[in-house]
C-alpha cells in the first residue's frame, strides 16, 4: 500500500489517493520531478501516467537523448496527448519509433528542429498514431516525400502540419499528403524552395477546410497558384505571401474576390503590389487584422486611405521601406475607426517622408503599443518626446543620426555612434 500507517505526512492520510492525483495533474514537469523526490508515496503519485498527458521538454532541457523520451512514453502511454520535443537534436528514429508503439493516443507532436529524424520517424507516426492532429516538422532537413505519402496514409485526422524548412518536399509530396489528409487546416511550408504552382493546385483540389497558409520564400509561385488556392480555400483567414516576389495585384485580386473571411495577410518583399490591388482588397476583406507590407515600394498614401475606410478591425500594420507613405496616409490611418479602437503596431522603418507631423497625428491611436521608426530621417527625438508625454504606454523604436558635436579645434566635429532608443 501507498499510503500505510508508517507514512507520516498528514495529507496522505487525510486525502485519498484520487484527489491527490487530481491535484498533481495540475504541476508542470518540475515541480512533478521535485515533488517525486519527496517520499515514496509521492514519487508513485507525480509518475503516475495520467499526471503526464503534456510534456513539452523546451521548457525543461532540450539536450535530452532518446532514452529519455522512450522512457518517458513507457510511463506516460496512452495517456500521453501532447509532446513537444522541439529543439532536442539528440533524438532520433529508433527513439520515435518506441514513442509511437507506446503513445497511440498522441494527438499533438513538435519535432521542429529535431534534425536527427528522417522518413523513418514518420513511417512510425503513420503506422502506429492515426489520432495525430498536429504534427510540426520544422527544420527536419532530411524528410522527403516519402514522408508524406506515409502521413496521408496512417495520419488522416491530421489538422496542423508544419513543413517550414524541409526543402526536399516538391509537388508530389504534397499531393500525397492532401490526398490522404483533407481536413487540414494550417499547413506551413516556408522555405520549401522546390514547390511551384502546381503544389498549389492540389491543395486547391482537397484541403477545402484550409484556413491557414504559409507560404513564405516559395519563390517559385506565381499569380497562377495563388488564384487556384483562393478559388478552392474559400475559408482562408491568413496566408504569408512574404518573399513569393514574382506575385502581381493578380494574387491580390483573387484573394478579394474569393476569401471574405481573411484575417491576416503577410506580403513582405512583393515588390510588383500596387495600390490598386490593395484597394480591392480592403474594399472585399473587412476582417483583415494583421497586414505585413514590408517592401512593398509601390504603394501609397492611397492604399492607407482604403484600409482606413475599410478595415475597421486592423490591428497592426507594417509599412517598413515602403517610401511614398507620407504624413497624410497616417492622419487618415490615426483618424479612422481602427486608428481610434484596435491599431496596436505599426511599422514605419525607413519610411523617409515620416516627420513629426505623422507622430502628431498617432496620438489619436490612444490603443498605440508599439511603433517603430528606424531611419525614418525626419523624424526627432522632440516629436517622440512630445508624442510620449500623450501615450506614455507606447513603445516607440527610433534610429537617430549621428551627432556633429563641435570641438575646439577648427570647429570640426567627432561623428558619434547612431542610437536606438526605445521611449
């Protein structure tokens, strides 16, 4: 017996073992490993299996090796829902393969930077968890298509999947992948270098539930594989377009015309965008509450007009390096439902026509958190003084120029260091 006569500890006498055990359920991981060390009932307690359903070993020790986790899954079995094992690059297949014999019922698995796995690991998943829902492989380098023709195989409830980084995955990857999984929700494949447009095709053809999409530095895609997205994931509510350079207003267009419901939208370094494309989409999507437009050099003042008419729910935009914005695109912005109740963030990095009157105008944005001015040149530290005496809760990051303090000598000057100051 656990608790006997001998045990001196007054709350293992006066509580029975199953209110103890709903208490520990409540404990991360260290404090389950100190409480081990207690006693001995205790120790039976806080490894008792049903105490750990979540583990997740980032916030623990990542330099684990797989005996570890083979451990860890012939306690846990099948209560074990959630495991995250990001960032421990000590394990491998042979110790996945021990956790998904042992775990069946793990539902949420993040390997992202598990570099050590390969196709084997996912041959494992595939046989052994059919109640995988999410599953993050960022940074696996060596996962190829095969990968995927296994998850779609044995993985068929899978809703999230994150394949940022694993640049061997082409088309054929995908179209096994959604074949067999077409209830995914969020797929992300930033930096899969090798997909073209017709990846993008069958996504279209299957994932009709998609309401997540990242596609960032797929430099491969064009206007042609957005269209086809947006035209069969009517339900999309964020797609990153960022570093996709060879898309037009075209892309713009089909998401204005096709997803209503967007949300958020990250079109960093789309240099071709233009005013026009913007202006139909805000006229489309008033839901938009996140936009990245970094880089996008060719809009103007006209594109913030539209967003303030338009888009009420807006929360934090980014404009870094697009130079045509002016000081009367930030006084409709500052004026308008979403300047008054919801901007949080703005982003006017090296936006050279910026001044002072542009941080006069931001006072009217009384929900301001953070606003960022690097080499924005007309902009000095009076004009965030005075702007900090109205918000005083604003985080502004400014980029200053050197100072030519005067000397003695000639009247020349010593440059000193630029600053940034965070008011």
């Amino acid at each position: 017996m656990v608790f006997s006569n001998n045990d001196e500890g007054l709350i293992n006498k006066k509580l029975p073992k199953e209110l103890l055990l709903r208490i520990f359920s409540f404990l991360d991981i260290v404090t389950l490993c100190r409480c081990a060390q207690i006693s001995k009932a205790w120790n039976i307690l806080a490894l008792d299996g049903s105490n750990w359903q979540r583990i997740d070993l980032f916030n623990f020790q990542t330099d684990v090796e797989g005996r570890v986790v083979e451990n860890i899954s012939k306690r846990c079995g099948g209560f074990l829902r959630k495991l995250s094992l990001r960032g421990c690059i000590g394990v491998g297949d042979s110790s996945l393969k021990t956790f998904a014999q042992n775990c069946r019922n793990i539902e949420h698995l993040n390997l992202n930077g598990c570099t050590k796995i390969t196709d084997s690991t996912c041959y494992s998943l595939s046989r052994f968890c059919s109640k995988l829902k999410h599953l993050d492989l960022t940074s696996c380098v060596s996962i190829t298509n095969s990968s995927l023709k296994g998850i779609s195989e044995g993985c068929r409830h899978l809703e999230y999947l994150n394949l940022s980084w694993c640049d061997q995955i082409t088309k054929d990857g995908i179209e096994a992948l959604v074949r067999g999984c077409r209830g995914l929700r969020a797929l992300l494949l930033r930096g899969c270098t090798q997909l073209e447009d017709e990846a993008l095709k069958h996504i279209q053809n299957y994932c009709h539930e998609l309401v997540s999409l990242n596609l960032q530095s797929c430099s491969r895609i064009t206007d042609e594989g957005v269209v086809q997205i947006c035209r069969g994931c009517h339900r999309l509510q964020a797609l990153c377009l960022s570093g996709c350079g060879n898309l037009t207003d075209a892309s713009l267009t089909a998401l204005a015309l096709n997803c209503p419901r967007l949300q958020i939208l990250e079109a960093a370094r789309c240099s071709h965008l233009t005013d026009a494309g913007f202006t139909l989409l805000a006229r489309n999507c008033h839901d938009l509450e996140k936009m990245d437009l970094e880089e996008c050099i060719l809009i103007t003042d006209s594109t913030l007009i539209q967003l303030s008419i338009h888009c009420p729910k807006l929360q934090a935009l980014s404009l870094s390096h697009c130079e045509l914005i002016t000081d009367d695109g930030i006084l409709h912005l500052s004026n308008s439902p979403c300047g008054h109740e919801r901007l949080r963030v703005l982003e006017l990095d090296n936006c050279l026509l910026i001044t002072d009157v542009a941080l006069e105008h931001l006072e009217n944005c009384r929900g301001l958190e953070r606003l960022e001015l690097y080499d924005c040149q007309q902009v000095t530290r009076a004009g965030i003084k005075r702007m900090r005496a109205q918000l005083p809760h604003v985080k502004v990051h400014a980029y200053f120029a050197p100072v030519t303090p005067p000397t003695a000598v000639g009247g020349s000057g010593q440059r000193l260091c630029r600053c940034c100051v965070i008011l």
